[in-house]
C-alpha cells in the first residue's frame, strides 16, 4: 500500500486524543512541544514515494514546523499568548480553536555567548551520505556564523567517546572546520559515554550568562553501554539542571531511532530537529539559530478551561505524549517543555458547542512558564471569546487534514471524524512562505501572580 518503515526504524506511537465533555472535564492540561522532527522526516518519506508509518506522524510537529505570525511579546514577558477559530474541518457545527505561543527573536549578533559542545556519532552505521557528511555541511554552517566571542568543543563517540577539540573560539574557524572534516565512522555506538564527555566538558567551559548547549548528532542507533532509552533519560535528567541545555538533531534512515531521540530531548531541556538536507540543517541551525539555540522559557504548560456552559465536548488534536494531569500544571517539580528565542507553539482543538452559535467564551488558556535561571513560574492567562472566522483558517485547516490523513491506518478515529479517501497528502510541497498567515490583532494577554487554578 506504499506505507513502509524500514525494519530497524524505531517509533513510540499513541493512540489519538478523544473527545471528552465538558462537564465531566473541563481542563485540558499539556506540555509545550517545540520540535519539528516528524515533519521533515514524514518529508523523507515522501519523497521517497512512501506514506510514513502512523507512528510516525506527531500532528503537534507539523503545525509547529510552520510560522503563523503569532505576535511577539511586547512587554517584560517572554511569551505572548493569542487564539483564533474556525469551522471544523470534519463535522458541521464543531469549532476549530487555535492556541499560539510566541517568544520573542533574538537576532544572532544579540545571543549571548555561547559554550557549544559538538556531539558527534561516528560508529559505523553512520557512515551513509545522509549521516556523517550531512552532519559534517551541518556543522560546518554552524561554524561560519560564530563570533569571536563564541567557543565549541567537539566530541565524538563510537566504541569509545573522545575529546576531539577542546573549546576554541569562534576566530579559529579553520580549525574547527578542520576536525569535522577530520572525523570518520567506523565501530560500535557508545553513545551514553559521549553523552557524558559532552556534558562533562560544557561544565568545565561553563559561561554564565551565556548559551551552555551540547549539540548531538545521531541516528540514535545506541548499542554498547548506557543503550536503553530508559537508561540514557536517567543520565539527562542528572544532568538538566545544571545550566547546559541540549538539542537533538537526527539524521538518517534505516536505523533512526526517532523514539529515542525525542526522549533525550524532552527530558534534556532541549528540542529535536531531523536533518534530511542541507537546506533543512539551514533553517535549523542558521535561520533559527536563536530558537534552536538560545532557551528563552522552561518548562511551559498550557492549561484550557473550558465552559461547559458554551463547551460540550472538546478534543486536543496533537501533544499525545505531552499530556499531563490538572494538578501538573501548578507543580514546579513536573518537567514541561522549552522555548528557544523567536519559537512558536501551536495548539489546536476541535470544540463541539452547545449552541450553534456560543455568544460567551470559550475557556481561558492559562500558561505557566519559568525563565532559563529560576525555579518558580510565572503565569499568563488569555480569555477566549466566540467563534468567528479567521484569517488563519485555510492554514489550519489545511495542515490539520493532511496530518490526520497521515494516520488514518491508526483504529479509533474520533467521533465525528470524516474519513477521507486515503491517498498521499502532499506535505512536501506546502512551502513555509505559503502558510505564513496575516497579521492579525490578538486577544491581550495579562500577566497575574503564578497561583493554583480554579
């Protein structure tokens, strides 16, 4: 039928959100997803003349691979919270509700310094030309945009990890430019021995105040020593609050460990990206630098009060291995997700109303968040009004089709769900230009002391 995943890939897949009514749970509580590695490998697979695995498919990562023109912060905190709605897609009646999060760009001459470590899997099963040398061109586009006040060290792991340069700063291009070119696969993967050499080294080189982040480039496909993914959160956790943040890029096929990869991510203060080209390592790492580098807000939440009033029934489409209970979202110890400078987040809900036409609000949208350097959080709260229609809508609905018709070989489609003919939704050739919607004048958000939910 087309859909295939190569025998050794690896994928954590869930089933969907259902709908659930109002009055018997009226909040919806998740963790902020920033990553967008399920879109540019779903593009791989395309591109390949393959519809991806179900699996594979994390709605939350296409909707957030594209930029909407949520509006920036314009006061003292990071994140500013907007909302727009539409008719549902799949059943008249229901309403189509999109949450944003934005923080604010930071431009790449305004980051503060940065102690990058270079995490490099070099074992043998990276040797494809789309693994070491796509991480290599990766690097090396990275490199050209350092600053003088800048250093990287680079690590690289396979039977065993080593320091392959120690910090050098951001003047010495050649010579970093020099040990990436150096670097050869070949051997085992010891990828929880160079997990701790990088951590371990950007610790050494600690800047405070600056941007402390070890960059790892894997297929994830982890064999000797520390292997299991259960093992290797166990050695981020003990490391994530200690100041150094951590991005995930994946790269390959036939062996990606995507389930893995996210793991280490999520649990690591960081985001997961998947590199399928050099056009991609680009945006990644050149046009959103200070996103994929620079965390402006920790673990944020989100929390929806619906009205069941106004609100009958409500599904999340997305964030499956994001949720968490009511009472996560006031407790300071619960990990949630970061927010690099200039991320967006999007959320959308398929809301079925008790009257065709709701004249109150919806809910309100609470969202509590952390600055890089503190424990406590802090928190934002938006009411949403009716209904109306959006300047946003195609964008949304289009996205949300597509994405949905990725996994229609999942059992137990929501209630309600139309199911479309299957065939291959053509995400690859939906341009980022094309989504980007107009601006438009959001609800304000005000800021309130951090305190419990109703």
């Amino acid at each position: 039928d087309g859909t295939g995943t190569p025998s050794s890939e690896e994928y954590k897949g869930l089933p969907e959100n259902p709908f659930k009514l109002a009055k018997d749970e009226r909040f919806s509580t998740f963790s902020a997803d920033v990553d967008t590695a399920s879109y540019s490998n779903i593009r791989r697979f395309l591109n390949e003349g393959r519809l991806p695995p179900p699996e594979a498919v994390r709605i939350e990562e296409l909707l957030n691979y594209f930029d909407y023109v949520w509006r920036e912060p314009a006061g003292a905190e990071p994140i500013a919270l907007s909302s727009e709605s539409a008719a549902s897609p799949w059943s008249s009646g229901r309403v189509l509700l999109a949450l944003g999060l934005r923080t604010r760009t930071v431009s790449a001459a305004n980051l503060p310094p940065a102690n990058l470590v270079f995490l490099v899997d070099t074992s043998g099963s990276m040797s494809d030309p789309d693994k070491l040398p796509l991480v290599k061109r990766a690097f090396s586009l990275l490199t050209e945009t350092l600053r003088p006040q800048d250093r990287v060290s680079l690590v690289a792991y396979a039977g065993s990890a080593g320091l392959v340069l120690p910090p050098t700063p951001g003047t010495e291009k050649g010579k970093i430019l020099a040990a990436l070119e150096a670097l050869e696969s070949g051997g085992s993967t010891a990828g929880g021995q160079g997990i701790v050499l990088a951590y371990d080294t950007a610790l050494q080189n600690f800047r405070k105040g600056g941007n402390n982040r070890v960059i790892l480039a894997t297929d994830g496909d982890f064999n000797v020593g520390l292997s299991s993914e259960s093992e290797l959160v166990k050695l981020i956790e003990s490391y994530r609050n200690r100041g150094v943040f951590l991005s995930v890029l994946g790269f390959g096929t036939g062996n990606y460990k995507d389930a893995k990869m996210e793991a280490l991510a999520d649990k690591g203060n960081g985001n997961f990206a998947y590199i399928d080209s050099v056009e991609e390592a680009r945006k990644v790492l050149i046009e959103e630098m200070g996103a994929t580098l620079l965390t402006a807000a920790k673990d944020v939440k989100l929390q929806v009060e619906f009205d069941p009033a106004v609100v009958k029934s409500w599904r999340l489409i997305g964030y499956e291995n994001r949720i968490l209970s009511k009472e996560d979202f006031t407790d300071d110890k619960k990990d949630a997700g970061e927010m690099g400078a200039g991320h967006r987040v999007t959320a959308l809900y398929e809301i079925e109303p008790v009257s065709p036409s709701p004249g109150a609000g919806l809910g309100i949208l609470r969202v509590r968040y952390k600055r890089p350097d503190q424990d406590q959080s802090a928190q934002l709260d938006l009411a949403r009004g009716a209904a109306g229609d959006s300047d946003r809508r195609a964008e949304f609905i289009s996205l949300a089709e597509k994405a949905s018709a990725l996994k229609l070989s999942r059992p137990g489609l929501p209630t309600g769900r139309r199911r479309p003919e299957r065939r291959e939704p053509d995400v690859s050739t939906t341009g980022r230009a094309g989504l980007r919607g107009r601006p438009v004048s959001g609800t304000s958000a005000g800021r309130r002391p951090a305190g419990p939910s109703p």
